[in-house]
C-alpha cells in the first residue's frame, strides 16, 4: 500500500507540475478564438461606422444642395407684403429674405427726402433741394448781391407781370389784382444789377433813333410820319400819326432772333399803341404785344397781349423783356392755370407797329438791359417813398399764421426796407452820387426807430435784444431770414454813404449784430432752422424752415462771416449745411 500510494501521490504530482508548465489546448484554442473574435468585432464595427459615414456623408451631399436652393430661394425670393406705419396706416413694401423694401414715393413725403433716377442703374438720393453758396470773397455793398445773379424774380409764378408803367415786378402773391411789393421790387433791382457784373457784355442792335439809325417803314397813305428834331430830348426822334382803322399803322418788318429785350423812348398820345409781333419758327403762329395807353397791368384777347403804359402823355423809357410779356400773357389767359412757355430759340421778333399819334427814339434790341431795369427799380423807390415815415408800405392784407394779429393793409417791412436800402446805395454808388438815392436811403431808416406795434419794425426780445420785423406782428413773430436782409442793407448803406451820414445805419448795423449773435441758436431745432421764432412767442409748435429757407439763413450767414470774424457764423453754417444731408444733434 504505502509503495502503491507513493506511486500514485508520486504520479499525480507530476502530472499536476505538467499542467501548470503547459495548458491544455481548448484553453489556448479559447485564448486565440476571443482575440480573434474580438478583432473581428472591432473591425465590423469600423467598417460599419465607415459605411455608415460614407453612406450619410452621400446622402448629405445630395441633399444639401437642394436645401441650400430653398434656403437661397426664400432669401431671393420677393414677396409683397403691408408695412405697418406707426399703427395709423399700411404702405404696400416687398420683402426679399430679411429685407425689407418700402416705396420711396412713400419715403420722400413722410420724411420730406428728395431722389431721382439718374440713369438705368443709379438712384440720387438728397435730403434737401436747395444749393449752398459760399463766398469766395469779403462781402461788397458795391458788387454783387449775395447770389442774386442766379435769381429771375420776373419769371416767378407769383409775379403778375412787369409794369409797362413803373418797369418793375406786379405781384399777385397775395392778391391775384396785383399790386407793387418793395421786397420783390427791390430783389428785381439787385438781380439785374448783379447780372450786369456777371454777364458779358450784352449785345445790341439800334433799330430806329431818328438820326443816324433810321429804318425804312412801311407807311399807309393815310399816315404821316417825320424825323424832327425834339428840342427838350436835343436829338432827332420819329413822329407819327396814323389814322384810326387798325389796320392802317406803320410797320417795321423784322426777321430778328436771340435778342429779345426791347429798349425805347416812346411818347404816345391819347388812344394810340406801340406793337411787338412774335412769331412761333416751328408752329408759325404770331403772337401781338401791345403797349397800350391805359392803367390796366395786363389783359388778353386771343394772341393779343396788352400791357398798360399809364394814361399820361409823357415821354418815357419803356425796357421790355418781350418773353417775359408772351409768358405772362399766355398763363393769364389761360383757364386751367397751366403754365404756357415757349423756348426762346423759336422765336423771332418779325415786326413792330405804331398807331396813333406820337414819337418814339432809341428803338433797339437787345441781349440784356440789365443796368436799365435796376434803375427802374431804384427810381421806383425815389417816388413812392413816404416822405414823413420814410418807409415804402405794402398795399395788402397779410395773415402770417393764427395767433398772430393781421397785418392790414399799409404795413411796413424791415426787409422790405433793407432790400431798399441795398437798391439805393448801390444806385448812389453806380451813379456817381446822385443826391436824390442817397436821400431816399437815409429816409427809409425811420422805421427801424419805431416799435412795431406803433406802424415800425422794430421789435424786442426779452426786453433787451433789439429785432427788425419782417412782419411787424403783434405778438412778434422774429423771422429770420428778414432780419438778416435788413442788417445787411443797413451794411450796404453805412458802407457806401459818405462818413458824416452813416452813423446812424452804422449803429442800428451794430444793434442788429449784436442780436443777431445772440438770438440765434433759438433757430438750431437740430436737423432743419426754425423760419421764424413762433415757438416762442406762441408756445406752439415750431415753424421749421423750407429748405430754400434754411439753405437761405446758411447763405447768408456765410456772407456775414466775410465781413465779422465771429467765428459763430461760419460754425452755425456748417452745422445747419449738415443738416441738409441728414445729419442731426446728437441725443442723451
């Protein structure tokens, strides 16, 4: 037993020390089959996740596109939609993606902007309408006057026509009879003397003068006409005498173009005419202009136009702008008030007549008479210059705005004034001295002296600040660009009058200054200038300027700043010029 057990303990022991030396082979098969599976599996894996990827990466790439195109189609896409306005109303706009597009006819009445086309691809788009000029140097009373050789006051709307009487502007602004107005008189007179400086020289042709120039008319038997001499004029003048069938008067036969303003000394007696005829080149279609003995303005008849000479037998200058006539006669007569123009090019001047009795000398023909029509308008303010008040009164009724109290007829205006006092001056100046301008000058100061409240145009701010009413309202209206234009006619005349009879505009010159650099930011509302100060005086809402006006009070402040250094002037404009292209004051 103990031999037998030996050998079997002996036997297992080695077999035991065998097995832990060597494993048996389902293990290792085991060991091998989990590391394979287990690769296996790590490379199924990767390999589905790699055709996963490919196959997603495939259908993404297929899709994309398509939902890129409906993502780029709604953002191309425009569509029609209502554009609610502060909740008051609805604007049809168009929307492309994001933006929105509204019409800019609606754009430019809500916020008062100004664009046009300007080709097929280009837009203009401007905040104003209105043009800035700046000086290019020191303001000069004897030169021209601000900017007005750009301005044509005869051909504004609210211009009835010109005086065949007086030679200057009737206006219908405030009331369609027409009447004179100083303010509009006077810028007549400084354009022209403005164009005189800044035109060539014009050209001229004599017609008639009874010496040296005579034409050959074509006289009916029935009338009489002579070359004689005129010994109050001292020079040879044509008389005539005509019968009175309208058919039977003397005739110039013409074939003039370009020059159409018409120079003559004319003296006609009781119902007697001088007559223009125009011819249309294209249409052929003649049109009448009759310069009658009579006190009417202006009155039509078909293509008869009638001006009215006055009823006075005296010898006068009569200085016609014949385009100017033909205008005004056809918008007169016309019953829808459309305005009838007809370019200057296709027209011709193809005869002129006289019937009647009287004389006439020094017929010409002109491209300008630019010097002539600013003495009509000085002259006019020589005689109707109230003596005792020095002012020239404006014959209207005149409602500024409710809350004001009305302006009745014989009212006095400091621009009105100053505007006078720049014509007179100048015309002082021009003329070599003669007394009677200056005088009339002098005078019409009177009524910067006088309260507006008692018939003057002299106002005060804040019982301190001394103002020149454009329009002496009660209460004050303090408008802005008025009070300017009298400062600088007050500058006009403290500069040309002789050193011993300017103080006095010099000191009212000073006062207005002084006020001026002090009132002014009250105009500043921070993206346009009040037109006057309304806001103030009335505690209602303010009267925001025009942009004409606030293109006026930047130019003006421009050309004061060539004659004062303050540096407030040319500040003010600069700013009030950014206004213009939509700038604004900043805010908290």
């Amino acid at each position: 037993m103990p031999y037998g057990n030996f050998n079997v303990g002996s036997s297992h022991s080695q077999n035991i020390h065998t097995t832990s030396k060597d494993p048996p082979l389902f293990f290792v098969i085991m060991r091998f089959n989990f590391k394979i599976a287990l690769l296996i599996l790590i490379t199924v894996s990767l390999a589905t996740l790699v055709i996963l990827y490919s196959i997603c990466n495939k259908t993404q790439s297929t899709s994309l596109p398509e939902q890129s195109n409906i993502v780029k189609q709604q953002q191309t896409e425009v569509l029609d939609i209502d554009c609610d306005i502060n909740g008051e109303y609805l604007v049809k706009c168009k929307r492309e993606g994001p933006e929105v597009f509204l019409p800019f006819a609606f754009l430019e009445e809500y916020f008062q902007v100004y664009g046009k086309l300007a080709g097929p691809d280009r837009f203009e788009w401007s905040h104003s309408y209105s043009k800035i000029y700046h000086p290019k140097t020191k303001y000069d009373p004897t030169g021209v006057f601000m900017y007005f050789e750009n301005y044509n006051v005869e051909g504004r709307d609210r211009m009835k026509c010109v005086s065949a009487t007086e030679g200057v502007p009737v206006s219908s602004q405030w009331d369609s009879g027409g009447y004179y107005y100083p303010i509009q008189i006077a810028q007549f007179g400084l354009a022209h003397y403005s164009k005189n400086l800044t035109e060539p020289e014009p050209r001229i042709s004599t017609l008639e003068n009874g010496d040296k120039e005579m034409v050959k008319w074509l006289i009916p038997d029935t009338a009489i006409v002579e070359r004689n001499l005129n010994h109050n004029r001292k020079s040879n003048v044509l008389e005539f005498r005509t019968s009175e069938n309208y058919n039977e008067g003397i005739r110039m036969k013409l074939d003039h173009v370009l020059d159409f303003v018409m120079k003559v000394d004319v003296l006609l007696n009781g119902n007697s005419s001088l007559t223009v005829v125009l011819q249309n080149r294209e249409t052929k279609d003649a049109y009448f202009l009759h310069y009658i003995t009579s006190d009417i303005f202006i009155t039509t008849q078909d293509s008869n136009i009638y001006h009215g000479l006055g009823t006075i037998s005296e010898w006068r200058r009569l200085t016609r702008d014949l385009i100017v006539d033909l205008h005004k006669g056809l918008n007169y007569a016309s019953k829808d008030k459309s305005k009838f123009k007809i370019a200057r090019q296709k027209l011709k001047v193809i005869s002129i007549m006289l019937r009647g009795s009287g004389a006439i000398d020094n017929l010409t023909l002109a491209s300008s008479e630019h010097v002539q029509q600013f003495y009509d308008a000085a002259e006019w303010f020589v005689r109707y210059q109230d003596a005792d008040t020095g002012g020239w009164a404006i014959p209207v009724k005149r409602t500024l705005a409710p809350g004001f109290l009305v302006l009745e007829p014989g009212w006095y205006s400091a621009m009105g004034q100053g505007h006078a006092l720049s014509v007179l001056a100048r015309a002082f100046y021009h003329s070599g001295g003669d007394q009677r301008y200056l005088n009339a000058a002098l005078n019409g100061l009177k009524p910067f002296r006088v309260a507006s409240a008692d018939g003057g145009v002299l106002a005060t701010f804040l019982n301190k600040f001394h103002w020149y009413e454009e329009y002496p309202t009660q209460p004050s209206s303090f408008v802005l660009n008025g009070f300017i234009y009298s400062i600088l006619g007050l500058y006009d005349l403290m500069t040309i009058a002789p050193v011993d009879q300017a103080q006095e505009a010099e000191f009212l010159y000073n006062e207005g200054m002084a006020t001026l650099k002090s009132m002014l930011p009250f105009f500043d509302m921070g993206s346009v200038t009040s037109y006057d100060l309304r806001h103030v005086t009335l505690g209602i809402a303010p009267n925001l300027a025009r942009w004409d006006y606030h293109a006026t009070h930047i130019n003006q402040l421009l050309l004061l700043a060539t004659i004062d250094d303050d540096p407030l002037f040319k500040a003010t404009a600069q700013r009030w010029i950014g206004y213009m292209k939509g700038k604004r004051a900043g805010h908290n």
